[in-house]
C-alpha cells in the first residue's frame, strides 16, 4: 500500500519531466499548492535538492523508499560507479523494460500487466515485476488487446533494446549504459542523500 496513487500532474510540475510516471503534460509551469507561483522564488536547500533528485526516482519507477534503498545497498557492494549502478538495476527491471519496448504507456501499467500475468520471458510466464533482465532475455506479452492501443514508440526505443512488433516480442540486446537512460536525475546526488544509512 506505499505506492502513489495521488495526482500524477502535482509529482511533474514539482519535480519535472519524468516519462515513466504520466504521458500527461502540465499546463502549469509553476509548483503546485496554495503558494506556487511565490514559492518557486524561495531558494532550496542542499537537503531539499537531494531530496528531489531522490523522489524523481522513487516516483518515474515507482518504487517504495524500502526498495530503493535496498537498490543503493545492492549498488555499493557492486563493482563500478555506485550512481550509474543503482540507474541500471532500476532500468534492468522486468516492467521497465516492457515500458521502455513501447508495450505500456507508463511504468505502472506495465506493473499491471505484468502482474496480472500477461508478460512470458524466455518462453515462461513471469509476474515478478522488479525481475532483473539479463542480456539475451527475449520478452513477449501475450495479450494482444492490452497492448494493440501501445504499438508505436512515442519515445525513441534505446538501443540496448529490440522489438517485433508484428508479435509484441522484445529482446534486450545488451547491459544498458547511463547515456540510454532518458530520465534527467543527478544520481551522484542520491547517493550522497544515502550516504548515512
């Protein structure tokens, strides 16, 4: 019960773009709340920047505070850079990917695809969505209804990923690396806002 299920146009307006939440787009270039236009004047802590750079993560995914933090723990221990890392076990995730191949118009709804047990990996029905995709993992979603209404990519499909799309099936290429990632977030900041837990 810890997932947002509040107004998603309030997340985009205070943090920005962010592609996995909503394909909506503000109408409003202030923040939201009694005082908007006023506080976007005010200028914002150190805490409060790593604040939002942290919540830009947790809602694009839509992950709980506990799992991500369980991300930045599993990034540490990880060879390489810790923020590129925790980026690419984020985007390695099952749903994802079926949102990255074009095959759900937000994060949340490939969730529930997923879930609801529409999504087969490697041949095998699989409704795990945080499950980790290798490299060589081909992805098909079995109920053409869901997703004939997501056929075309609005964005760009990275190049870590592939599709058919006469079958819905997708197949991850390769490891994704920090310049395929669209979302705008400064992950060097996340991790210094975990950095005493």
């Amino acid at each position: 019960m810890a997932r947002y299920r509040g107004p998603r146009l309030k997340v985009v307006r205070r943090l920005g773009e962010l592609p996995g939440l909503t394909t909506k787009i503000p109408n409003r270039n202030y923040l939201p709340g009694q005082h908007g236009p006023t506080a976007s004047a005010q200028k914002p802590s150190q805490y409060r920047i790593r604040l939002q750079e942290k919540q830009k993560l947790r809602y694009n995914y839509g992950v709980t505070e506990r799992k991500l933090l369980h991300y930045v723990k599993k990034a540490r221990q990880a060879k390489g850079p810790t923020g590129e890392t925790l980026l690419q076990f984020l985007e390695m995730r099952l749903d994802t990917i079926v949102f990255r191949l074009g095959l759900a118009p937000s994060i949340q709804a490939a969730r529930q695809i997923i879930s609801h047990g529409h999504v087969h990996v490697n041949g095998g029905r699989l409704n795990i969505p945080s499950y980790q995709c290798l490299a060589g993992d081909t992805i098909k979603v079995s109920a053409d209804h869901i997703v004939k209404n997501y056929p075309a990519h609005t964005n760009e499909l990275p190049t870590h990923l592939s599709i058919s799309k006469s079958n819905f099936t997708g197949t991850v290429e390769r490891q994704v690396t920090r310049s395929q990632i669209a979302l705008n977030v400064d992950e060097l900041l996340i991790i210094e806002f975990y950095s005493r837990r």
